[in-house]
C-alpha cells in the first residue's frame, strides 16, 4: 500500500473529502464533518488510524502485530494499521471502508451521502 493509493482509496468514497486540521503533515479524512481516517502520509512507515468496532478492534490487535491501538485517539474505538506491507492492501482497503460505514451510520439520516461504500 503507497500512500497516494491509501489517500486514492479514501478519497473514493462518497462524500469523503480530505483536511487538515492538525497541520499540513496530517490528511484526516472526513464524511459529512466527522473523521474516518488519519494519516500522516509521508510518514514511514505508513500508517493510517481508523475507526472500528471495539471488540473487532481488539480483536485484530491480537492477531496482527501491525494494528495497534489508536496513536493519539480513543483506543477503544480507533485502530493504527502500520502499512509495513504485512497486510494484504484489500484488508486495510476492508478496514477503512468499515470505518466510513460505522461513521455514515452514526450521522443523523440528513446528512448521510447518498451511494454508501
């Protein structure tokens, strides 16, 4: 995974849009305002945080040494995938369309892009 197709990838999903916020070196991805992943992406190694289920989180924590707990997020609820090339790029493809989804159903309906991921 590169980071100009990890940034491809989230950009792709309906609505999603690129900013800022934490200076120029981080690309926080949003839907509708609300953040479905980070990533400093000239970071290396590259990395991305997203969000996930709790229990789901926990679980890919155990499995895989390259999630870890949110850097700088709710570890409950925020993952860090270590792009080291130990996933396979459909799986952390997986994660980050998992985590717009959980962020798209928690937007009031209004507000929810139209096409879904």
């Amino acid at each position: 995974m590169t980071a100009a197709r990890l940034r491809r990838a989230c950009l792709a999903l309906p609505a999603a849009e690129e900013t800022f916020p934490f200076g120029p070196e981080n690309s926080v991805f949003k839907v509708s305002g609300k953040m479905f992943a980070l990533s400093p992406l000239k970071a290396k190694p590259l990395r991305v945080s997203v969000k996930c289920e709790p229990e789901l989180a926990e679980g890919l924590r155990a499995a895989h040494d390259s999630i870890q707990p949110g850097y700088h997020l709710n570890k409950r609820h925020w993952n860090t995938i270590y792009l080291d090339g130990s996933l396979p790029d459909e799986m952390v493809m997986d994660m980050i369309e998992d985590s717009y989804d959980l962020v798209v159903d928690g937007l009031p309906k209004g507000r929810r892009p139209t096409g879904g991921s």
